[in-house]
C-alpha cells in the first residue's frame, strides 16, 4: 500500500485548477465525470490532487492509498463502516471508500485489473 492523493471539494473547478496549476506548478493528470461529479487529478512526480467540483456547503477531503488488490482490503476492512463503492471508473480504477474512527474519509484505489 501507498499514498496515492488526497482529495479536495472545491466549488469552482476551473478556478480553483488554476490556483494550483499556477501555485504548486501541477500539471492535469486525467479530467472525467462520476455520478454528476466533475473531477480532475493534478499531479506532480511527487504527489497528486483530485479536485471534485461540488455546489453543497460542507467541503469534505479524503486520503487515499493505492493497494494491489481492492478485494483483499474489502475483506480485511468487512467491519468498517463502508461508505461507497465499490466502483470502477472510466480509466479501469476500481475504488471504494470508507470511514474512519473520527470520521474521515478513507479511499482505497487500485489502477490495474478489474473488480
């Protein structure tokens, strides 16, 4: 398992891309919808930004950890709290979230093979 982003809710996509396009010079990575969500990853060789336009008034952010095998984290995460998922994106991630004993957002993701 490693860290693979953390995620941010922002209200104006474009704008807020461009603060941290221009900021910490982040480069688009992938750009898609889910579930009425628009969402774009930004990246450096070091570190990765999903921004995921959302019009409500609470601002969530969420970790994530990229893991080999989505399945055996289910399994090994049966008793958490599942909060979504599992699902598989347009780019063939596979992705569920859960949450944590203080209520944060965890996300686990895995890039290769199918659910």
């Amino acid at each position: 398992m490693r860290f693979h982003h953390v995620g941010l809710e922002v209200t104006n996509l474009e704008k807020s891309m461009a603060f941290y396009q221009q900021l910490l010079n982040l480069e688009i990575e992938t750009r898609f919808s889910f579930m009425n969500e628009d969402i774009v990853f930004l990246g450096s060789k070091d570190y990765r930004l999903e921004l995921i336009e959302s019009q409500e008034d609470v601002r969530t952010v969420h970790i994530c950890f990229e893991v080999p095998n989505l399945h055996e984290v289910m399994n090994q995460f049966h008793r958490t709290q599942k909060l979504e998922g599992p699902y598989e994106l347009e780019n063939g991630w596979q992705t569920v979230f859960y949450e944590g004993p203080n209520r944060e957002i965890i996300e686990f993701i895995q890039i290769g093979n199918t659910l």
